[in-house]
C-alpha cells in the first residue's frame, strides 16, 4: 500500500501540474486568444442556425463588430473561470468533492473542448486532438487521487496512456507526418543555434523518441529509463517555448507571449514523474551513500 507520505507526493505533483495548465490558460484567454472562431464562424456548420433563429444573415454576423465583441468577452470570461479553476486546486482538499466536481472536472471538460477546437482548427489532424491528452486528462487525475477509491495502479495505467498519446502524436508532427509547423523549426534553431536542415533533422530523431518513448513506458524492465527521458524531454519542449522566441530587447514580449505556453506544457514533464514517484523504490541519500529500500507496492 502506499504510504499516506507517498500519496501526499503524488497529490502535490498534480496539484502543481493542474495549476499551471489552468493558469496558462487563464493567461492564454485574458489576454490572447483562444480558437472558438473555428467553431463560431463555421459556416458550414452555423449558417442555418444563424439565419434561422436569429434572422440575419451569414454575412452580416461574420463581419458584425458587435458579435466579435461577444466573442472576445466571452473567450476572456472563459480565462476568468480557469483563472478560479487555478485557485480551487491550490486550495482543494479531500473533503471538497463537489467543488473538485465542479473545478477540477469541469475545468478538464472546458480543456477538452478546447482539444477539439484546436484539431478543427488544424484539419482534423486527430493527433492534434490527442497531442493535449495529457493536459486535459491531469485535472481527471487529481480527482481520482483526492476523492475516489481507484486503485492505483489503474491511475497509474491512465497516466502512462496520455502520455503515450501526447508524445507520440508529438512525434506525428516532428518526424513531418503532418505538416512542420515553422515554429518547431524556429525553436530548434533559435534554442540550438543551428541551421534549418541541422532543424529539421534534430525534430525527426525526437519524433523517432517520441514513439520509442510511447512503447518503452510500457515495458516493465525499461518503462523508468523512458520515463526519465519523458520528464526531462518534456520538461525541455516545454521551456524552448520560451527560449526559442526570447529577445532581452522585447523582455516583457518575450514573457507576455510565450510564458503561458510553457505554463500548459510543464505537465508534459510533470506527469512522467507522478508515474516515476510511484514507480521508483524509495531512495535516500545519507552520509554521502545511497540506501536503496525496497518499491512500494501499488494499490
């Protein structure tokens, strides 16, 4: 069983990654923009909608400065509400399950939304969609330790799974399954300090770890090593957002466009070490030795 110290650990790790998914996107809809157009100016799919019940046409409504109003204020409403999600797990505890219901599992809803408008926005390119599992899944996560009696090992197998898909569906994009997007190459360069094919070679070995990495979790006997990898790597794509568009002449552009961004991918190296507390034997460092105990046992 694991201890109420272990749980603790676990609980902490995904409090820290549910806040910083929920703060970036508070910052994300507050002050940027989010791709609820995609859905909103659709006319394929709202065209009858709009001229049926509210009488005016497609035209009219696509270029209505009042209705893109409503839009913005309704896209920074939205970041308010995760802005409170942000708050509620900072301040959650077991006894707090109807507000973890609301917070934690409607603000997972409000990702997962989110998830599908941004596939929609790219093609319905499904790994798209399945590239922000980890994201929209870390909340569900935090209930489940806080107010369920799932075993662990099932959270466990929950976790290994959106990471899986959001590294390999990474990966889609690294090795030029679908489109590069310039970004990835902008980073790589900008981060590395390479040219363009250097670029575009270093994004197809990571998306070749990527699905190493999406197998090998998987594997008992190297699952750990690949783990490390992941919260490293993870952790690494995350910053490079940053990294790779930081110009000390425009520091608080630098900070006000792309902190947000990392903010949403921290868990992409948070989750792979929840699996790691859980996974690893309990190590302690004393008078210069390392004492290895035996694992815990997952419940």
């Amino acid at each position: 069983m694991l201890s109420d110290i272990g749980k603790q650990k676990l609980i902490t790790i995904l409090k820290i990654s549910a806040f910083a998914i929920f703060l970036g996107r508070a910052y994300q809809h507050i002050f940027w923009d989010a791709p609820y157009r995609a859905f909103l100016w659709d006319e394929s799919v709202l065209q009858g909608v709009v001229e049926n019940i509210f009488g005016v046409t497609w035209h009219d409504y696509v270029t209505s400065l009042s209705v893109d109003n409503a839009i913005s204020f309704s896209v920074k409403g939205i970041g308010v509400l995760y802005l409170l999600c942000a708050v509620v797990v900072l301040i959650i505890k077991p006894n707090m399950k109807k507000l973890g219901k609301v917070f934690l599992l409607g603000g997972s809803f409000g990702l997962f939304i989110l998830a599908i408008l941004y596939c929609k926005e790219k093609f319905f390119h499904v790994g798209q969609f399945f590239e922000y599992m980890v994201q929209f899944i870390t909340p569900v996560l935090l209930y489940m330790m806080l107010f369920t009696t799932t075993e662990l090992k099932k959270i466990r197998l929950t976790a290994l799974i959106a990471i899986a898909l959001t590294f390999s569906c990474h990966g889609l994009y690294a090795i030029g399954y679908y489109p590069r997007p310039g970004n990835f190459i902008d980073m790589t360069i900008n981060t590395l300090s390479i040219g363009e094919p250097g670029a575009h070679m270093m994004l197809k070995i990571a998306g070749v770890m990527d699905f190493v990495v999406a197998i090998a979790i998987f594997i008992p006997r190297i699952s750990y090593a690949a783990l490390v990898y992941a919260c490293i790597w993870g952790g690494l794509t995350a910053l490079a957002r940053l990294t790779g568009h930081f110009h000390v002449e425009f520091l608080w552009n630098s900070f006000h466009q792309w902190t947000w961004e990392v903010l949403i991918r921290l868990p992409h190296a948070l989750i792979p070490l929840f699996v790691m507390v859980i996974d690893r034997p309990e190590i302690r460092f004393f008078k210069g030795k390392v004492f290895r105990n035996k694992p815990q046992t997952i419940s």
